[in-house]
C-alpha cells in the first residue's frame, strides 16, 4: 500500500457549518465538518456535509485496532479493563498508567517493549507526581500505551519482529485487513499516528459504517461479532480507562447510561456506537477544532436520544458559555439543520 493517496483531496471540500460560538448576539466563529449516521443495513440516515470525505480516523478507530488481538485468540483471557485500555486516549493517570505496567509484565514484557515514544501525562496528579519526585514521563504514560499493549501482545501470536509499529509488520497487516473489512472498502492509504502506528484512510461514510457493524453484532454471533460485542461492552464498563476525568468521551459514555459508546480522535474526528438503536456516528470538524466535534457529537447523541438534553454534561459541551467570573457571556450552538 502507498503513503500516498490516489489523488488530491481536500477535506473541506462540501463542508456544511456544524457549530458555531456566539458572544452577545454576534456569531464570533463557525466550525464547518462533516458528519454521517448510518443504520446496521448500510443505509445512511443522515448526513452533513459530504459523506464522502477521505479522512485519517485518527484515534477514533482503536476498536477497529483491537479487533485482531480477540480475533486471533490472543486477547481471550483479557478483562474488560485490558480491553478499554486497548480502545483508548487516556490520559496517562496512575490508573492507567498501573494497568499499562501490569499488563505488560504479564506478558513477560516492559515499558522498553513499547513503540508509542513518550509523552508528559494529560492528568494533573500524575504530572505533579512526575515533577515533585523528579521522575520523566515514560511510554505508559502515552495516550495510546493501552492499544501498544495490545498490539506486543498480537505480536506474540504472530511470532513478527519487534518493530510491530512498521505499516509492513504483520500486526499492522492484520489491522488493516480487519479495517477494510469492517469499513467496506480498501484505504487508499496511511499516514503515521503520534504513537508511530499507521493511521489508515476511509471515507466518513465507510467510518459510520463500521461503527454500525460494532453497533449490531451480537455476542452469539461469529468470532468477529463477539470481539466488537467485548470492545463496546468493555468501554461502556469502563469510561474512565477510555479517557479519564473531565474528558468528553467518558463524560458523554457516563451519562448515556451505556446507551452510547463515544470515541474521539485527533483533528476533531469523533464516532460513536448505538447498539439499542443500531447506529453508528462518525463526524469530522475540518479545521481540527476539537471543541466544535465535542459539542456536534453531544448534538447528534442529543438527536438519537441515548443523551438527555437535561444531563449537566451536555452544558459543558454546548449550551451557556460564561467568563471567569461565572458570567454568562455567549453560547455554543449547533448550526441551523444540524442535529
């Protein structure tokens, strides 16, 4: 496979305005995106914007990541704590970080074993923990360390190098099968994630997609249905391991009651998993704005009913903005047709 896409894209290409930021009565700026829902059948409910869309999933596709590590009978005796690490953009708290370091020495490995790189933790206990004891932060404490951890653990049951990162290394190869067999089509190409792993292109409508295949598998079903069945159940259980506190994903999975199982990405992707309803949501803010994509899939979780307009989550997300001194002083509003 090429690095290169076939031909020139651009992503903001049929865009339509999402969200948009109002101070006083004056509309201050306007995200434009694009966003799908699309049914289990393939029919796609909605759509804004250009469904179309060539995008880079970014971290948004980690259960589509993880689906090799169960498929492959590597992952069976993992918990369900094991399995939302594996889907998630933590935040390099102790929790996360423990499990990380504990999963790891079970498979007779270490933080050495990882190729994620290292990255300073998102949490603010921990990075005052780092600095008070003098301590650097390590590859646990990557945002991606939990999926990394699965992939070592892929890699002992393929018998591949150590370099498991490299987009021609079999992990990566069976990542890439499962993805373009979930999403429905080949990616026309890849580019490289934070964590050094390749990212693979889809279209938004083909992302949507597979988040309804996750959506409406059943647990009675094949080996690939029961490991998106495992995926979702394990985040819904486990919302903090996905995040961690204040974060938009395990925030909005905490308040759908496990009716909705949220996942973002870098450059403002984010998907979402409706298995009452058997949907699936993938959106993409095109100029990467990720307050815009928090408050869109709040709207369109809203929309489908797994989110109570009511909930207090919803007003950190969209809704009354206020200054520091608590006054009221605009709003985040989806745009007029959306949502």
């Amino acid at each position: 496979m090429s690095n290169k896409p076939p031909m020139a894209e651009r992503i903001d290409t049929g865009a339509a305005p999402l969200v948009e930021i109002w101070r006083g009565d004056l509309c201050e700026s306007v995200h434009h995106g694009h966003a799908v829902v699309v049914r289990d059948t393939g029919e796609m409910v909605a759509s804004f914007g250009n469904p179309e869309a060539l995008i880079y999933p970014r971290s948004s596709c980690k259960m589509l990541q993880a689906l090799p590590l169960l498929e492959s009978g590597a992952g069976r005796d993992l918990t369900p704590a094991h399995l939302a690490l594996a889907c998630a953009s933590h935040q390099g708290a102790q929790a996360h970080v423990s499990r990380v370091a504990r999963w790891l020495a079970d498979l007779g490995l270490g933080e050495p074993d990882l190729r994620c790189g290292c990255q300073e933790p998102q949490d603010v206990a921990e990075r005052d923990r780092l600095i008070r004891s003098g301590a650097r932060p390590s590859q646990l404490h990557n945002n991606c360390s939990g999926k990394h951890a699965g992939f070592v653990m892929l890699n002992q049951r393929l018998g591949g190098d150590a370099d498991y990162e490299r987009p021609d290394h079999p992990v990566q190869q069976a990542v890439r099968t499962a993805f373009e067999e979930v999403t429905g089509m080949p990616s026309p190409c890849y580019g490289i994630d934070g964590c050094s792993a390749p990212n693979f292109a889809t279209r938004l409508s083909a992302l949507g997609r597979a988040m309804a295949q996750f959506a409406a598998a059943d647990a009675q079903g094949g080996a690939r249905a029961r490991a998106m069945v495992a995926l979702r159940e394990a985040m819904a259980r486990h919302p903090d391991l996905v995040a961690g506190e204040t974060r938009a994903c395990t925030d909005l999975m905490r308040a759908s009651g496990g009716r909705a199982m949220v996942k973002t990405g870098a450059e403002a992707v984010f998907v979402a998993i409706l298995p009452q309803a058997r949907l699936g949501i993938a959106l993409k803010i095109v100029d990467g704005g990720m307050r815009a994509a928090e408050a869109a899939i709040t709207g369109l979780l809203i929309r489908h009913e797994v989110l109570s307009r009511e909930d207090p989550v919803v007003a950190r997300y969209l809704g009354p903005m206020h200054n520091r001194r608590a006054i009221p002083v605009g709003a985040t509003r989806l745009a007029e047709g959306f949502a």
